[in-house]
C-alpha cells in the first residue's frame, strides 16, 4: 500500500480515507443544531416560494442571494419566468440580516428594494467569490441561472450586484436546471466546477440526480459526468446539493443535498403552495468532485417537531458556510416552505465537526492507514466526556510501536478543543518522522475524534 502524503492539511474523519481499522468504535455523523430564522419573506418582494438562497463572505460582509419573487400558483400564467427577481441580503455577523437599497430594479413603482436581476435566470441564481489567481477584477465574481433543460447561463461581475452574461447564449452543458446549480473554484483542482440536476433512469421511475462537469475559464465545459457511488448505494431523489469545498481543508469536497421523498405527504391545509411531499437534507463528501462518499446515509438535517417544515422542498440547506465565532460555522437552510412563513433559518457546526470517530463507555480504537506528513507536531481536534480520553501511538507501517511514542508514553488527554497539539512524555517533536510513512493507533473511551493534521509548534 502506497502511504497517503497529507503534508500539514487537515484531515477530516468524514469518510474511510485515512482508516485502516476500527475496533468498538465507529464513524458518527453529527447533526447540526437549528438556531434562530435569520429571514422572513415579506410581500411583495418575496413570498411562498422565495427560495435557493447561497452566500459568500466578502470582507467584512456576508452576502446572501436568493430567489425573491416567484408566482405562488400551480396555474401559471404567461410570461411568468421573467417576473422572478434575484435579490441580496447582507450581514456583519452572520445572524443579523437586511435588504439592501440597491437602486437597481423598479418594483411595486420603486427602485428602493434589494432586487439586483429580473428574469428566468433569477429562478436559480447561484454566486461564488472566484478565487482563481488569474482571474481578472471584472470578473471576481461569477454565478450560475437559468431554468429548464439545457437553458443555463454563466454571469460575471466585479461588485456581485451587477452583471453581465459570459457569452450571448447558454453553457454548453446539458441537464435539468430548474433547481439550484452550484459553481465553484476547486483550488485542489485547479478548475472550475458546476455541480447541477439531471435525471437518471431507474426501474422505469426518473430520479433527480447530480452531475459535474469541469472548465478550465467558466466558458468551454467537459460533458457532465454523473455522480458515481459505492455498489449496493441506492438511488435517492437529490433536488438540490450544496457542494463546497471544505474551508481548511479544500481538497474534501462536502455536499448537503436536499432528498426529496416525492411518495410521502402529510397536512398541507393552510399551504399558499401545497405539494406532494416531504423532503430532509444529507451529508457526503468527495476528494474528487466524481466518486462520493456516503458512509452516512441518515439524514444530516431532519425536519423536526416544526409541522410546517414537514411539507415539500423544506430543509433545502443554502449553498456556502461562513465562520461566525472563532468555535462555530454557521449554515442556513429553508424553513416554512410553501407558507406564508417562509423562513431561512441559521444552523450552526463544530468547524471541521460534521463527523467523528466516536467511541463509546467501554472504548474502542482507530488505526489509520499508512501516511506521511510535514511539520513537526500533531494536532486534534476532539472532544471527551469528563470521564472520557484518548491515546495516541505513532507506528511504523508494520504496527511496531516506535520508541517514545508509544500509548504507555502519552499522558491521556481529554477536554474539548478544535486544534490542540498532543505530547509524549520524552519525546514531542517529531520533525525526524517527518517525510517518513506511519501510522497512528487512537485508543478512545466516550470521546469523538473529528480530523488530525501535524504543523509546527
């Protein structure tokens, strides 16, 4: 087996990468926790189907576009792709929001709004802060809209309030675009990607899927490849997915897709846009932005004791996630969809805490794959029970404890802390390891492990 080199990233315990074994304990997933709504609709701008909301931290702001105005009817009316709006909101916090005037768009006879785009592109407007180096400052930011099949457009900007079209017509990608489609930069990579909709044949029933595809200047695109899975993984309705790279740790990709369970419906009476349906949110994970990862299949967001989030298209979660304290990432989802009470709501994350090797009362183990790092110190980020702790034993790629770093020579931690650096009685800088293929034996008792990564002290 050919050691894994992680150099001095972060690697996160949200899929089987880095594992070798794991004896009585197991990866966890860890669901978010809801907090405050952060945006109520208010007509006329917004309403019932106010929706596909994605954000980006810009300075000393945070910038959320969504789809503002969206007719509430099953009876639609001609011409009505182009009465929908794109429109922003901005915080300092994270938690506090507010329409911006904007002075761009007339509504209701004025220009004092939020809205930033009229169109059948706003159904889906979807923003990213480019972050390739060669990118030129008229085009620092870049988005993705448009709606129905094969109809998507790619849109520029130097402020993210006004924009213009890359080219005259459509992307040349093909698929099903009336959910939100995410663009982004890989930095890993060193490409650009969009992760949107398709629908893939199963059993004679059409499931909503995700595809990608890759470009090397947001214009001349590969042929979208359909995400693939582990055999035996069965086909789910994805409306939406959410994809990012990992802040920290860029060459993990984490996805959140809305899963539409179009079979199952309870009350709708009372909905200003009722539907057949219920939907909760997922969590999976990449290193590739093609072959995904879904150890957990569970629901990462659930609907709750909320009756109205129990109704379709609810718990879709927005695109991007910001810090909001030096011990928090805050993410937002949709609350209240196809109500008068249409709501975005905070949730708020461990950094680096979607998953964890966890190990209960009576303990368990983790040994890790061979690897080689640089730096000379390891760091954890973890968490234990009071009477909880962990032991750490650096190997050779044989399961030779190396002397001085054995689990009898580590004084055995325990706490809570996002980055604390691990020492050995004699022996805590392990500079000489450095470039040289290892690994690690975890001994946990009621303790979650979520990433490791070596740097310097």
């Amino acid at each position: 087996m050919t050691p894994i080199d992680i150099g001095s990233r972060h690697e996160l315990f949200v899929d089987h990468t880095l594992i070798e074994s794991l004896t009585d304990a197991c990866l966890h997933l860890h669901e978010p926790i809801r907090r405050e709504r952060v945006f109520q609709v208010e007509d006329p701008l917004e309403n019932a189907c106010t929706a596909c909301y994605n954000l980006i931290h810009l300075n000393d702001r945070i910038l959320i576009y969504y789809r503002g105005y969206h007719p509430v009817s099953r009876d639609l009316p001609d011409g009505w792709h182009e009465t929908q709006t794109g429109n922003l909101l901005t915080s300092k916090d994270g938690i506090h929001f507010e329409r911006p005037s904007l002075g761009l768009i007339e509504s209701e006879g004025s220009t004092d709004n939020n809205i930033f785009y009229r169109g059948y592109e706003a159904h889906n407007f979807c923003v990213f802060l480019d972050g390739n180096p060669n990118t030129p400052p008229e085009q620092r930011f870049k988005a993705v809209g448009g709606s129905g099949k094969n109809n998507l457009h790619g849109f520029v900007s130097a402020d993210g309030i006004r924009w213009s079209r890359i080219q005259e017509g459509p992307l040349d990608i093909t698929g099903a675009f009336d959910s939100i489609n995410v663009p982004l930069w890989d930095s890993h990579a060193g490409c650009y990607r969009i992760f949107s909709r398709y629908l893939e044949e199963v059993d004679g029933e059409r499931i909503r899927a995700i595809q990608s595809c890759t470009s090397d200047d947001f214009i001349h695109w590969t042929s979208p490849v359909p995400h693939k899975y582990d055999d035996g993984i069965p086909f789910e309705h994805f409306y939406t997915n959410a994809t990012m790279p990992c802040p920290g740790a860029e060459h993990i990709l984490l996805s959140f897709p809305m899963r539409f369970v179009p079979e199952r419906t309870k009350n709708t009476d009372g909905m200003d846009y009722p539907g057949d349906g219920i939907s909760d949110a997922v969590f999976m994970t990449s290193r590739d932005g093609v072959h995904w990862d879904r150890t957990f299949m569970e629901a990462w967001l659930r609907p709750g004791t909320d009756q109205r989030n129990w109704t379709h298209r609810n718990q879709t979660p927005a695109v991007g996630l910001i810090e909001t304290a030096p011990d928090e990432w805050s993410m937002y989802a949709a609350a209240h969809y196809g109500w008068a009470t249409n709501a975005l709501q905070r949730l708020t994350i461990r950094p680096h805490g979607f998953a964890s090797v966890h190990a209960g009362y009576y303990g368990g183990e983790l040994i890790t794959k061979p690897f080689t790092f640089s730096g000379t110190t390891l760091h954890l980020n973890y968490a234990t029970s009071a009477v909880g702790a962990i032991v750490v034993e650096i190997q050779d790629t044989e399961g030779n404890p190396i002397e001085g770093l054995t689990a009898n020579d580590m004084p055995p931690i325990f706490g809570d802390h996002l980055d604390a650096s691990v020492t050995w009685r004699t022996n805590s800088n392990l500079s000489h390891l450095a470039g040289t293929p290892i690994r690690l034996r975890f001994t946990l008792k009621d303790a979650d492990l979520f990433s490791l990564r070596f740097g310097n002290q």
